[in-house]
C-alpha cells in the first residue's frame, strides 16, 4: 500500500512537470499555422511572408541546436522564447500595416 502511494505521488509529480514545461515546437507550429493562414487571407506580402518563414527556419534551426545536448539550459529556453515572441509580433505588425498590395 505505502508503494502504491508513493508510485502515485511520483506520477502525479512527473505530470504536474510536463504540464509546466515549454513545448516550444507545438508553439512554432501554431505560429507557422498563423502565418500561412494569414498568407492565404492576403494580409502579408510576398517579401513579408518569406522573412517570416526565414525567421521559422532559423527557430527550428536554435530548438534543434539546444536540445543537441539533450539538455536545454534556461538560457537556451529564454533565447528560443524571446525569438517565438519577437516572430509573433512581427506577424502582427506585417498584418495591421497599412501599405496597399
């Protein structure tokens, strides 16, 4: 009995770590989802759209290299997040521009 609640503390730990963990790929793919879509919908131009999609591989490029080590430091993981960032508020400004295609 003493096994089972310490095997389901140890378990319930684990989920509650991977729930806070920063799942940086699922956030790239809701990024290129964006950009595509706003693509489609005509908001981007063809140069905005192609430094957006640069700034995606260079991202995929930073993930890959952090987790080369199998281990991602807090400095690798700031790094990584502030370009997500910077990428989203870029899609946002190249949206909201008022230049005429």
């Amino acid at each position: 009995m003493k096994f089972l609640k310490f095997l389901l503390v140890i378990l319930l730990t684990l989920t509650v770590y991977n729930v806070n963990a920063q799942n940086f790929t699922a956030d790239l793919r809701k990024l290129n989802s964006d950009i595509n879509a706003a693509k489609k919908a005509g908001k981007l131009t063809e140069v905005e759209y192609g430094k957006l999609k640069n700034e995606q591989e260079i991202i995929k490029l930073a993930i890959e290299k952090a987790n080369a080590d199998n281990v991602m430091t807090p400095a690798e993981k700031n790094k990584i997040h502030s370009k997500i960032i910077r990428s989203k508020k870029r899609l946002v400004k190249y949206k909201t521009n008022r230049e005429i295609y």
